[in-house]
C-alpha cells in the first residue's frame, strides 16, 4: 500500500500541465531523433542538459524530458530498423531479423504497429515491477560479480551461434569477426595497440555508428542497386494493419520477452542489445517450429522489441536505487542528477519522492503518450517505402553518412564505413550472417572487461570463473545449448534404430 500511495503523489507530480507537455515534447523528439541514424538517445540528451539549466527546469521536470527522450528515441530507431534495415542503436538489431523482411512483404505498417504495441507492454510491465519491486531488485542485481558476467556473456554467445539456421560455421565465423572487430584500439587493461597496423585513425577502435551504417545501410543499398539492374528488386509496398488475431498471437512471446528485458536491464552495464538478443534466441526455440523465423514471423519481431524497451526500462533501476547506472543513456541521467546536487540510492525515494515517484509515474504516461502519438502514424512511416528507390536509397546513404559524420566527426571513418559496406556486401553473397558479428561486436568488451576484472580479484585463477552457483548454471545452460543440437541427432537415430529392432 505503502508503494501505492507513492505513486500516487507521484502521479500529481507528473500530471502537471507543464511535466505533462514535457513528457510530451520529449517523446516526440525522441522519435525524430531515434529515426535519425547515428544519433542516438545520448547524444540529444548530452545536447539538452545544458537548455535544462538555462531554462532552470526542477530536476524532477528535466528528468521527465530527458526520459522522454530516451524511450521516444528508442521507437523512432525501430522505424529506419524495420522500414530500411538500418539499426540506430544495439538493442535495435535484431528488428531487423523479421521487421526488415515483413517491410519488404508489404507490411510495414504492421510490423510498426506491433513494434509499437511491444514495446508499450514491455514497458509497462516493467515500470510496474519497478513499481513495487525496484530497492531489493537493484540490491541483488549489484550481487551481480565478474564471474557471473562472464558466465553471462558465454551463454548469450551460445545462444548467438543457433541463429545460423544450418549455418553453424558461418554463424561462427560472423561472431569472430565481431570479436576481432572489437579488439581493435588501444587495450584498456595495458595500453597497448591491438590491430591498428600504425594508424592513429584507428586508436580508438570501430565506432559502433560506423560498423552498424557500413554493415546495413551501405551494403543493403549495394544489394539493392543489384537487384535494381537484375529486375528482381523493383518497388517495396507500404502495406496492410496488423490484424487482431496476430497481436494475441504474439502476447505470449511479449510476456516471455518482458521478463528477460526486465532482468537483464537491472544488471548495470548489460544493456538492451543483450536482453533483445536473448529474448530472440529464446523465442526463436520456443516458438520456431514452422521455420519462420527470420523470413518475417511476427513473433521474431515482438521478443525483439518488447525486451529491448524492458531492458531499457529497468536500467532506471540501479541509477534510481544505487546512484549506479544501468546503460550509457542512464549514466549521462545520473549525471544530470547529481549537476543537481541529488544524490541516487534508497534515500531517494524519501527524501525525495517527487523526483523518484514523479520520473516512475512519467514512465507509465510516456508509454501512453508514445503508443498514441505512433500508432495513427505508422501508415505514414510505412510510405516513406512509397518513394521511388533512386530517390530513396540515395537519400538515405547521405543521411547515413551525416550519421557517420556528427558522431565521429572524421572523414576516415566514412571511408571505413565504405570499406565495411562493401565486405558487407560480400559476406552477404557468401550467406554470411551479420547480425551475430554486430551482437558479438557489442557485447566483446563486456566479456573482455570482466574476465580481466575476475582474474585480477583471483590473481589469475582461472576457477574464479566457476566460482558462485549462478555462473556455474550460466555456464550449464551454454554448454547444453551448444550440445544439443549436435547431440540430438544421433540421439534420435539411436531411438528408432533401437525401437525398429525391438519391432523386428
């Protein structure tokens, strides 16, 4: 009851007329700026802090606008995600497994539709665990050590390796490439260079803008201009709704998807790209039975998008809870807070309920505003496929590139976005998948960072790794996910070979 009468008084905080229009300007320009390649949440948070102090906003009322912001962004990506195959943001990338295919089926606008509706309930869902739920939570999430992490990320690599489809050693070589990719640079642990074969440009490794726009957007539009010359790439229709019967289709895979999002984001640093991955992954062995998957199935749109706004909700758990910040996007917030003089952790929620109840009650009216304000255009957004391709495609490699550009301010990164486009290209000729070399890419300095952190608590022992009951379980649940479809068959054969002699 206790939580219930906070949110209450959190509610008046928020229902405001002007924390009410602020939630509203930030969820529109989230969703101008989330469509926009490169850009990202970060960046126009970074870019507005300075107009909240000159505005002299409360800080309950700038945090209202930058998570606005935040989770506007995150379904503006979706629609250069599903619409042109191009992913703004790690958590978006595996949209494009099933979003991607259904636009070029002539269903965008369903697909934006249900992506939209995904993204509501798991976001909804979310603030309401985080309702009751959000101090003890953050405090066992914080439990949370290297080992576990480690044991985390190898599961999340297994299960990375049965996206191929009967292309396990393709799979595999996608995922070392990203790993390779992501070894580029200076060395954070020693400070030595890695792969940069004496260039300065490359110092500071693959920017993730540059790798996601080479790796989609240029190689995308090559194989486009292919199928143009070909005959077999001519238009892409913008499409028909979503049907009732294939929302309630994909509620379960939403409810399973909401509960991965919602763990994984409370575990600070993992991020939405991991949890959308999972939720893939998972749903992909629950639900695949048709083999749909990856050529446009509804459902291996929904996971996707309803654990990547879960996770992206409860990353405000341990920057509410602890002062710790779940993702990137969470620790410029937390920075906002304490330019503030706040301080986050537990204390927060009594000392200053209107800043913690008031951001919470913003969430579940965010959510509400968003699906409002999207839904009515997503038969818009869907015409945008309505252009004619020798207008669109170019239009979208320069604002691309201008993505490129603002992010990393270097002409040499839009030569290697070239350069990565067009191996890109081929990979794609090879039946090369990119998706798992982007996942891998991602999630390669989570893995390196905590097995350098678990061996230096040990003093190299390597059965540190093992160490707690919840690694160990990580690490059983990878094993048999990478023994199991070898295994299977042969299982099988030996069944019916002893079943037939037992018929004999």
């Amino acid at each position: 009851m206790e939580a219930l009468s906070s949110l209450a008084f959190g509610f008046s905080v928020a229902f405001t007329p002007f924390n009410l229009a602020l939630a509203l300007a930030g969820a529109a320009l989230g969703t101008a700026i989330g469509a926009l390649p490169g850009i990202g949440p970060i960046n126009a948070i970074v870019l507005l802090l300075p107009l909240c102090f000159s505005l002299k906003l409360p800080p309950e009322s700038a945090l209202i606008l930058l998570a606005g912001i935040y989770y506007g962004s995150g379904y503006g990506g979706r629609i250069s995600s599903i619409l042109l195959n191009i992913p703004g943001d790690p958590g978006l990338v595996m949209t494009t497994l099933d979003g991607y295919p259904l636009a070029r089926q002539g269903r965008g606008a369903a697909a934006l539709a249900l992506s939209g509706i995904g993204s509501f309930v798991g976001g909804t869902l979310t603030v309401l665990l985080l309702t009751f739920l959000a101090v003890p939570i953050a405090r066992l999430a914080v439990a949370f050590g290297p080992a576990e992490y480690v044991a985390l990320m190898v599961l999340a690599f297994a299960l990375l390796s049965t996206m191929g489809q009967g292309r396990t050693a393709k799979t595999w070589a996608a995922i070392c490439l990203g790993l390779l990719g992501a070894m580029i640079g200076i060395d954070g642990g020693s400070g030595v260079e890695r792969f940069t074969f004496g260039s300065l440009e490359m110092l500071g490794g693959i920017d993730f803008t540059t790798l996601t726009i080479g790796l989609f957007a240029v190689s995308e539009i090559l194989i486009v201009a292919e199928g143009m010359r070909s005959g077999a790439v001519t238009h892409l229709g913008s499409g028909d709704r979503l049907k009732i019967g294939e929302l309630v289709r994909c509620l379960p895979a939403m409810l399973r998807a909401t509960g991965i999002g919602f763990f994984l984001g409370v575990l600070p640093g993992t991020g939405a790209a991991v949890a959308s991955a999972l939720a893939y992954t998972a749903e992909k062995r629950v639900s695949n039975r048709n083999d749909t998957f990856g050529k446009g199935d509804m459902r291996g749109l929904a996971a996707p998008e309803t654990a990547d706004n879960a996770a992206q909700t409860a990353s405000m758990v341990p920057m509410l809870a602890l002062g710790i910040p779940g993702s990137g996007t969470t620790a410029v917030m937390l920075g906002a807070l304490l330019m503030y003089s706040i301080t986050p952790g537990p204390l927060l929620f009594t000392q200053r309920p209107e800043i913690a109840w008031g951001l919470i009650a913003s969430m579940y009216i965010g959510n509400v505003m968003l699906l409002v304000l999207n839904l009515p255009l997503v038969g818009l957004f869907a015409r945008l496929l309505l252009v004619p391709n020798w207008i669109l495609f170019p239009g979208v490699l320069g604002l691309s590139f201008a993505g490129v550009y603002a992010a990393t301010n270097s002409m040499f990164e839009l030569l290697l976005t070239t350069g990565i486009g067009i191996a890109a290209y081929a990979m794609r000729k090879m039946g090369i998948p990119l998706i798992p070399m982007l996942i891998a890419f991602v999630l390669a300095r989570l893995l390196e960072d905590n097995i350098r952190r678990a061996l230096s608590i040990s003093d190299g022992d390597p059965m540190a790794l093992f160490s707690s009951p919840v690694a160990i379980l990580f690490w059983l649940l990878a094993a048999l996910t990478l023994l199991v479809p070898v295994l299977a068959p042969h299982l099988g054969r030996r069944i019916r070979t002893v079943s037939d002699s037992e018929g004999g």
